[in-house]
C-alpha cells in the first residue's frame, strides 16, 4: 500500500483548484463567497443537501498561484465561522 505522508503533491501552478464546503442549510452562500473571497475570481456550484435537509455543500472553485496560496485558502474556509467543514 502507498503511504500517501510519504509523497508531495506536485502541482503545475497556476492551476485550477476545488474545495468542496459543508455549511447549515439556512447560511447564504453568497455571505460566505464575498467574505473569504471578495473580487478574487471563483464558482460556486450547489453539490448536495443532507438526507434532513439540515445541511448542504458546495465545490468552490479558482485558480491558486502556488502551494502556500492552495493551503491559505483551505486555512481561511476551514476557520470560517459558518463554514462546518472543508475538503
């Protein structure tokens, strides 16, 4: 089996970059957008709603220019006071 631990991700920057976020049903996506994006250029697109509703989540999408760009952004959403989790 592959340690993946062991192995670096390369990437070819500037690339095209998805997050996918979980948040509660009753948050305005578009709250979440402006706040960690402001004008940086990125979609949003609806993924799924949990089975109750309670839940849904969105893949966010955008160009990052390296790795420490990649991994800030991950930080910030995943510090996100309305944001319940990120992958």
């Amino acid at each position: 089996m592959i340690d993946l631990n062991q192995h670096k991700l390369e990437l070819d920057y500037p690339c095209s970059w998805k997050y996918k976020i979980v948040i509660l049903e009753s948050v305005n996506i578009k709250y979440i957008s402006k706040d960690v994006f402001g004008e940086r250029d990125h979609k949003v697109k609806e993924s799924n709603v949990s089975k109750k509703g309670k839940f849904k989540s969105y893949s966010v999408e955008l160009i990052v220019h390296n790795e420490d760009d990649r991994k800030e952004i991950y930080k910030v959403l995943g510090e996100h006071k309305e944001i319940k989790m990120v992958l």
